[in-house]
DNA sequence: ATACCGACCTGTCAGC
DNA sequence: TGCTGACAGGTCGGTA
C-alpha cells in the first residue's frame, strides 16, 4: 500500500496523538510472525516505554522512546499494513497482529492482511538513530541525485524503485513522477541528461508534496492513522488508468510490466 | 557488485 | 452463484 507520502501521513497523525503517552502493555499475535525480533523481547522492551516522537524516514515508521540506551521501534507497512489509533472500546479488525495499549487507555494497533509488513527494534549506534537504506527524496540535492543515475545499466522505472538509491519511492510515484516530466519507464538510468534527472528530481518532489498535502493515495485499503482515506489518487494520470485516454493528448495508456511491476506510461507523452 | 525473478500472504474483481 | 486466474502500493533471498 505505502509509499512515501502515505507513510508521512501516517507517521505525522500517529505522532500528534500518541507522542507523550506510556506504553502499559503489549500484545503481538499471528503466526508466522511478522516480526524481526522475537515477540517476547520485542513486548518486554516496549513495555513501560513512553513514546517521545513518532516520525518518517524512507518508507519507515520510527518510534524514539524514553531509556538509556533504549532502541528504536521501526515499523515498515509493507503494502496492506496499517497502524490505527483507536479507543480501546472500538472492535479488533481482523488480522491485528500488535496492540500498545497506552496510558490514556487509547490503543495502537498493527493491521496488515498480507503480512508484508515488519516491525522491528533497532539499537541506536552512537547515539545516531535509523538512517533508512537510501538517500531522501525530498531533501536530496541535484547534485547527488543526478549521481545517483549515472552509469547506471538498469530502467529509471527499476532505479527509481530501488530503496539503496532513493528511499521511499514506490510504483505509483515511480509512474506520476515520469509521466509529469515525458520519460519513458523503459529508459535506461545511465543514458539521461543532467538537465532530464534535474525536472524528474523536481517533479518527484512536487507529486509528493502534493500529495503528502491530500492525506496520500488510497488505492485499495490505504488510510491514515484514524482511519481516514487520502484523495491523491484522484489525482494520479497515468497510475492504473491503462487502455484509457491521456488526459494531456488523448493517447491511450499503456500498461507493462517492468521490474516486475504493473507500469504506466502514455506512448505519445513519454519518450 | 549488480540485476532479475519468484516467493511471501490475503483479498478483490473480471470472466467464464 | 461459484469457481479460477490475474492482479495489488513492497521487500528479500537465490541465481545469473
């Protein structure tokens, strides 16, 4: 489901209404676990913590909590994962596979149908916290953007999906960001001009702006941290509108498969 | 080192 | 109505 603008709206809403609170006690349920440390430790070192911010990095959700020496909680919400702050009254959606319940009495819970999500704990490494894979879209410059690419024997479609590179891109705005600025997906990274890489640094940064301003884009069962839908995919052009007209020239949209991913691109537009 | 491909899961929808 | 296959926003590990 998430992609970087998607988690930033998650990670902002959680943090206003979870930052400040005590984690009283932990449930982590399911099996096979989708969880990088064991489920008991993981609850153990929770447990008692008071949750000083809650904050973004790539497509990581990361928790700072109060301790010496304490550990970082990342959550990842692979493509169906939410994370819900609910009063505790409310009903247990199905495949809920981790509960906080908080000082206030509110819980924050963990859905992910698919089970792609993670939830992890990370150890600060001098005092510096989770850094995240790649570099960030929003804040890289178009010095280091334009280096990202060059040399680069792969399709811009796979290198913008790559997290080692930019962290937080996913397949929707991978698709918005190259049709805004008339490149093809299937061109090869290494072969773009400075001035190309410059706009699609630029346009990346403006469909997730955009974006991150419209509460994300609810594709399937996105929605935020109180359960409330994002309306950018009202916006999208290209992004799951194969076979029908391009809303700049008419051309029909075609759908491919490219790095292993449902890929859109308007034939006329894009070269 | 780098890149492709299938696997991991469940749900939904189109087509028969 | 009910079955089957294709597809879904992500990442990882094996292989080339």
């Amino acid at each position: 489901m998430p992609e970087l603008p998607e988690v930033e709206t998650v990670a902002n809403g959680v943090n206003q209404r979870v930052r400040g609170e005590r984690i009283e006690s932990v449930w982590l349920g399911s099996k096979p676990e989708p969880f990088k440390t064991g489920p008991s430790e993981m609850a153990k070192i929770l447990t008692g913590r008071r949750i000083e911010r809650v904050y973004r990095i790539g497509k990581h959700i990361v928790f700072d909590l109060d301790g010496n020496d304490a550990p970082q909680w990342i959550v990842h919400l692979g493509m169906t994962g939410r994370l819900l702050v609910s009063a505790a009254s409310a009903s247990v959606p199905l495949h809920t596979h981790a509960i906080l319940k908080l000082t206030t009495g509110r819980e924050l819970r963990f859905v992910d149908p698919r089970r792609f999500g993670r939830l992890a704990l990370q150890k600060r490494v001098n005092s510096s916290g989770f850094q995240g894979p790649g570099h960030e879209p929003l804040t890289i410059s178009i010095e280091q953007f334009t280096s990202l690419f060059r040399g680069r024997k792969t399709t811009i479609k796979a290198a913008l999906l790559n997290q080692k590179l930019l962290h937080g891109v996913g397949n929707i705005y991978a698709d918005e960001s190259l049709f805004r600025v008339g490149i093809r997906p299937t061109r090869m990274a290494g072969r773009l001009t400075r001035e190309q890489l410059a706009r699609l640094r630029s346009a990346l940064q403006e469909v997730m702006q955009h974006a991150i301003a419209m509460g994300g884009s609810s594709v399937s069962d996105y929605v935020d941290a109180d359960g409330v839908k994002g309306y950018f995919q009202l916006e999208h052009r290209v992004y799951m509108r194969g076979g029908q007209p391009c809303l700049v020239c008419g051309t029909s949209i075609r759908r491919i498969v490219l790095a292993g991913r449902g890929t859109h691109f308007c034939p006329m537009c894009q070269k």
